[in-house]
C-alpha cells in the first residue's frame, strides 16, 4: 500500500469517526468539528472548466511526468491490472469504500474538459470543477504548497497520457458518513491554504528537501499521528504513527525520537528512500511501494536534498530510549534465542550482525526497537521483500514464518530480536501475535 493509499484510511478512519458524532447529536453547528471535507454550495467560487489549454512542449511534459512520480500520482489514480490513471482503486476504511477519480484526458469521464487554471485550483484549494471539496484521502494540504509551474507541469503531462473511457466509482460510505454537507470543518481545523515558502536562512537544498517532503512527497500523512479528528497536530509532525486499517507503523522521522533519523548518515537515507536498502536496514510494506513506484525515479539530487532536510527535523519529545530493555522472562527469551538460532541468524547473523546489505542487522536497529512492535511481528508473520529498484534489481526476501511458528513461538522470537544484544525494545506478546495474524493483508 502506498502512501497516499495508507492515508486514506488512516484519514478516513478518524475523519468518519467525527462524523458520526456529529451525526449523533443532529446538531448542524458540531458541523465544523467533522474531519470530511463537504461539497461546495456556491457555485459562483468554482474554476471555469474549460479555458486555456496546458503547454504541451515535450520539456514541460517531461517535466510533468517527473513531478507526478514525486507525487506517486500512479499509486491512488491506477487500479490494479488497470489503465493509467483511469482511477478505480478501492481504498477501504472502517465506514465504506472510497474509490480513486479518473484522472487520464477523457472528456467524460476524467480531466479532459478541465482547463489549467482548474487543475491548479484544485490542487491549491482542494475543490474540482464543479464546486466540490475534495475529500482528506486526496493530500490537499500537502499539495496545497505545490508552485504554479509544477502544477502546470504535472497538468500537461496529464494531457498527454492515453484518454480511459471508464466511469468514476461511486463511493460506497454507509449513512451518515455519506453525508459531506455535515462535513465542513475539517479544512478550517487542518487545511492551510498556500504554497511553499521557502526559508531564506536555510540552504537551497534544504528548501528543495523541504518542498518535496511537504509538498508533492506528503510524507506527513503517514509519518504523523492521526487523531481522533482525523486530523495531526502540528507538534507530532513526523513522529510516527500507526496507520489505521493497514496495520503497519510509520516510524518516526524526527532526529532523535523512537525511530528517528538523528545519528543516519545522508547516504543511509539515501540509500534507504531510493534503493530500497540501505547498511541501517531495509524498506517493507507500504513504504516498499513507495520506493518503487516513486522514490527510485527521482535524481540524486533530489533525493539528498530530501535526506538533508529530513535530518534537521526538531525532535519535540527527545529522548530516544538509551536505558536497559525492560524486563523479560527468562524462559520466553530462552525459546525467543533458540528459534533465532534456527530460522534467523543464517541470515541475520548470530548476534544480529546482518549481511549488509541485503540481510539488514537487527542489533541497534532502531525499526526493531521501536515503541511498536506491530512491523517486526508482521514481518515475521507474513514475510517481505524490498522493492526490485534500478538500483537493486534483485532483492534479498524476507520468507514468511506465519505457518512455521504459533502465537507463542512469534512473540518470542520477536521479543528475543527486539531485546538482546543490548536492543531497548520490550517483550511482545502472544495476543499481539494474534491480532495481527487475524488481521487483512496489506
């Protein structure tokens, strides 16, 4: 699942949470505390559809085409086994389904009557065409920072894909959810109008990483914590958080918290964002489909500026944890140590040393440490590879365990890993296991 997919359920699960109390209590006024964006009821604000055509010079349309991949436009607009664009793509929540919008030239169905100006009002304001207000699964305050000229530039290339003759789903939300009109306040509590300032006592680069990093990458929208009004809180931006329905953990990004990036050299986030592996570790999961789908196609440059402005992001709760790992049974971490032996150090080395850098080490990884213990559990679960990249065309893979080892067995060898070798993880448990075990793959 990619990033903008993993939000929009995470987004999704607590915006239409907020719904529902506002449904409860028939109160139009709790309206501007629900977290879904509404349908806009002046048409007078909405953009001309038609106007001026884009600028379809080949330099702009590669251009375009290099900036919809920073974006991951591909990851949300294609549906598996589906035409470019062509949306589609179900995306579930705990309330319903939503469903991708076609995105190719199509007249009918997709942005082919939309004019330049629309596509740049959409992307600045978060309202089509028509009047509507996007719903947050789209990454409006994220993409609400891209300048003018990319807009223009991702909008040109846009004209240029093959047109698909297929209808927009509709969105398949239980009542009241499917009620937008209540739905107005998210943007007045987290939607920030405006683009990208830069700041001028810092580098080029770094306003270059910090561009792509808030704007078109988005990456707050599964590095930050979703609350219960489906919303984040500016304080938490980039320190981790679960991804509702998905299941996985978006560690953090901050320099020194659970997670973070603070002692990372520029090459191993490098290494990590456009390889897929890297000498700390490897990508899984959601964060693979990234790395494939966009991070492996952006230059060198691009990617560095991105590490470089990643690793000054402020820490607000420092203190990553540096005392002893908390107490574990002996006898879980005897049975942890001998499944260890037996299905993992071939690989992982003895002393989780790893095999750099196809097996990554687990001693001192801070992946393995985490608060949560939700990736290790699944990884050795349901296995995983890293993304076969340009730069790693043949990734090493993760075998699953799942069926090898019972509940009790996965947690503790999970608790072995995230507790020896001076590791600072605590010990899981078997019901952690479990509820992972039970839940849908992703």
């Amino acid at each position: 699942m990619t990033t903008s997919r993993r939000a929009a359920a995470s987004l999704m699960a607590g915006a239409l949470a907020v719904s529902m109390i506002a449904a409860a209590s028939a109160v139009v006024a709790l309206a501007p505390h629900a977290p879904l964006i509404a349908e806009a009821r002046a048409a007078e604000t909405a953009p001309a559809a038609i106007g001026n055509p884009s600028d379809t010079r080949p330099d702009i349309v590669k251009r375009g085409e290099y900036l919809a991949r920073a974006g991951d436009c591909v990851a949300c607009h294609t549906a598996p086994r589906g035409k470019l664009f062509g949306g589609g793509l179900a995306m579930e929540t705990p309330f319903g389904t939503l469903y991708s919008p076609n995105i190719s030239p199509d007249a009918q169905y997709g942005i082919g009557t939309w004019s330049e100006e629309a596509f740049f009002t959409m992307m600045r304001t978060g309202r089509t065409p028509d009047g509507k207000l996007l719903y947050p699964a789209m990454p409006i305050a994220q993409y609400t920072k891209v300048t003018r000229e990319d807009s223009n530039a991702i909008f040109a290339y846009l004209k240029t894909v093959p047109p698909v003759r297929q209808p927009n789903h509709k969105h398949t939300l239980r009542f009241p959810f499917n009620q937008r009109k209540l739905l107005y306040g998210w943007r007045t509590l987290y939607f920030r109008e405006g683009e990208f300032q830069p700041d001028p006592t810092k580098s080029v680069e770094w306003n270059r990483g910090a561009y792509l990093v808030e704007g078109l990458g988005h990456c707050t929208m599964c590095h930050t914590k979703i609350n219960m009004l489906g919303g984040s809180s500016q304080s938490e931006q980039f320190a981790g958080g679960l991804i509702p329905v998905q299941n996985w953990y978006a560690p953090s990004l901050t320099s020194d918290k659970d997670g973070g990036l603070g002692d990372w050299t520029i090459k191993d986030i490098v290494d990590l964002l456009q390889a897929g592996i890297s000498d700390r570790g490897a990508v899984y999961g959601p964060m693979a489909e990234v790395t494939y789908h966009s991070l492996q196609y952006m230059t060198d440059a691009d990617v560095k500026a991105m590490a470089a402005y990643l690793k000054t992001l402020p820490d607000n709760d420092r203190g990553r944890k540096s005392g002893p790992s908390a107490p574990t049974s002996t006898n879980v971490f005897a049975l942890g140590e001998k499944l260890y032996a037996d299905k993992c150090a071939l690989c992982h080395g003895a002393k989780g040393e790893g095999q750099l850098q196809h097996y990554p080490p687990l001693a001192g990884n801070q992946s393995i440490e985490m608060d949560s213990a939700v990736n290790p559990i699944r990884i050795v679960l349901n296995g995983g590879f890293p993304p076969g990249t340009m730069r790693n065309p043949e990734p090493y893979g993760m075998p699953p365990f799942g069926q090898e080892l019972n509940d009790t067995d996965a947690a503790a060898v999970v608790t072995y890993i995230r507790t020896a070798w001076g590791n600072h993880g605590k010990p899981v448990t078997a019901r952690e296991v479990n509820e992972l075990r039970k839940a849908p793959l992703h």
